[in-house]
C-alpha cells in the first residue's frame, strides 16, 4: 500500500467539539493547507454558519472506526483500544483509498473532532503524520455544547478532558502543535 510520498506534508486538526477547530481548519485552508474538493466538504449548517471544513469522507471513516470499537464521539471507546487489530484491517483499507485521493497534494490535511479519539489509527498510516491540537477553555465548551445539543455541562467537561487526554497520550512532541483559542481573538496572524 503506497500510502505518502516523501514531498507530502499531512496534517491532522484535532480537539474537542465545540472548541474552535472549524475556525482554525477554515484559516489553514486559507494559507493554502488542501482539504479535498470542495464538495467533499460537509455544508454549513446553523450551529456552524461559516462551515465546518470537515471532508464528509474522514468523518464517516471515524464515525465507523468508533463504531467497530462500540463507541461514538459522544460515547468514546476504551482508551486501551487496540488499533492495529486485524478487525480494522476493512476500515484500514478505506483510510488507504482515501489518503490515496490526496496523492498529487505536497500539503494537506484533514479536520474533524473525533480525530482525538482515533489518532492512534492515522499514525500507523501516515508516518510523519503533523497533529495540530486547538484547545479551548473547558467550560466555554461545555457551554456550547449545552446550547447546541443540549448535553450537561459534566457532559461536556468530561468530553472536553477524554478528548484531550487521548490526544496527548497519541502524540509526539515533535509532530504536534498545540495552540488555544482565545489567541486567534488575540493576534490571529501571529498564532497562524
């Protein structure tokens, strides 16, 4: 399976819902980063007025690796999942036929929330693999997810802390850059 040419650069933009990762992926496609053909890419809607920037395709492929391993992006699956078990061998195939779409790109990437959750799953695809993190205050996430799926706010703090810790506990240092909300409101220019 060809999976990257050594010219590519892939990044992965991850972090809780509702914390700032549309606005973030929307500005990377602004500096050029590709995210597939615009009509792969998931309409907006009224919670997201300006667009989610998410490719439907990536959003599917998570939704169905979650899935397989009896979770959902609001019932995440055991930390202790085992990614490389031969069961995800057909969703491996996928991600591969997928990733393939996006061989003539040098910089691409993809955005979607569950990534924090299925991260171990891109690594073992795309060596190399760039992890962006957008980290927002707990509670303004919470508060916003109340107001668009009308969860609890332990709800969504505790979503807010399994998402993040699984992003931490997937990445490297060296391959990963976190960056917070508020300091896009701050100086947008100098966060990008």
């Amino acid at each position: 399976m060809k999976i990257l040419s050594k010219n590519q650069t892939v990044v992965c933009i991850a972090g809780a819902h509702r914390s700032g990762t549309s606005m973030l992926t929307r500005l990377l496609h602004a500096c050029g980063l590709y995210l597939g053909p615009q009509e792969d890419l998931m309409p907006p809607q009224a919670d997201n007025p300006d667009g989610f920037w998410e490719h439907l395709r990536f959003v599917a492929l998570n939704d169905q690796l979650l899935n397989e391993l009896g979770g959902a992006w609001d019932l995440p699956p055991p930390a202790d999942e085992d990614f490389t078990s031969p069961r995800l061998d057909p969703l491996r195939m996928k991600a591969c036929m997928l990733i393939e779409a996006f061989e003539s790109a040098t910089l691409w990437g993809w955005k979607d929330p569950r990534n924090s959750l299925t991260l171990p799953f891109w690594l073992q695809l795309l060596p190399g693999l760039k992890t962006i993190i957008m980290v927002r205050n707990p509670l303004e996430v919470a508060h916003s997810m109340r107001e668009r799926n009308g969860t609890s706010y332990s709800f969504g703090l505790r979503l807010w802390e399994i998402y993040n810790r699984r992003l931490l506990n997937a990445t490297d240092q060296h391959d990963c850059l976190v960056t917070h909300y508020d300091l896009f409101f701050q100086d947008a220019e100098t966060e990008l």
